[in-house]
C-alpha cells in the first residue's frame, strides 16, 4: 500500500473514531468499558433505550474499532481496543503541541514586538 493510500486510510479510521466518540451514549459505553469487558445486555442497562438501540451504538463502535465484539454462548462480550484511542490521543497531541507553540510564539510576540524577526528585514 502506497503512503498517500495509507495516509487516506488512517484519516478515513480516525473521522470513524471521532465520529462515534460524538454521541454521548458511545462515550459512555467506552467509559464504562474502561474499566473492564461487559455484555451488550450490561452496557444498556443505564440507557432509557432498547437493547437493539443499543446494539446499534455498539456496531459503530465496532466498526470504528473503538470496540471488540465476542460471541460467547448467548451472550455478546465487548471489550475496548486501545489502539483506536491510542491513535485519536496521538492526533490530539499533535494538535496540542501545534497550538501551544503558535500560542507561545503569539505571547512572546505581544511581550516584546520588538523582539518580532519577521519585520527585521522590512
């Protein structure tokens, strides 16, 4: 696979991520899931919503890879994949560091405008 063609495919997963993490009731299956595997039938207990609402939420979060979906007996076992979040908090970091740089360069820029290399050579 080509780098273009994988950069397209990592950003395509990351808008999925993103995505799902939209919905407060996603967010908080992932939050509940945090702290350990649970059933489907388990995950829709706190939610005023059908058991099949719910499964519809917890697809996306499968197919966004957020989520592992495990048939055990009757039962459904999800558990949270951390490489999804790993990658969104890795693209959330770049950002960070983007802004707080800009921000900084910004602050000492009204400190001392002066100081500013830009309008040396002007």
């Amino acid at each position: 696979m080509t780098t273009a063609t994988q950069t397209l495919k990592d950003e395509e997963e990351l808008g999925l991520v993103f995505s799902a993490l939209g919905n407060p009731t996603r967010r908080s299956i992932v939050s509940r899931l945090s702290v350990g595997p649970a059933t489907v039938s388990t995950l829709a207990k706190p939610f005023a919503m059908t058991l099949p609402a719910v499964s519809k939420h917890i697809a996306l979060l499968e197919h966004a890879g957020l989520i592992h979906l495990e048939k055990r007996g009757r039962s459904r076992l999800c558990t949270l994949r951390a490489e999804a979040i790993i990658e969104a908090e890795a693209w959330l970091e770049s950002c960070r560091v983007y802004w707080t740089d800009t921000l900084d360069s910004l602050a000492q820029h009204l400190e001392d405008p002066d100081d500013n290399p830009q309008e040396a050579g002007s």
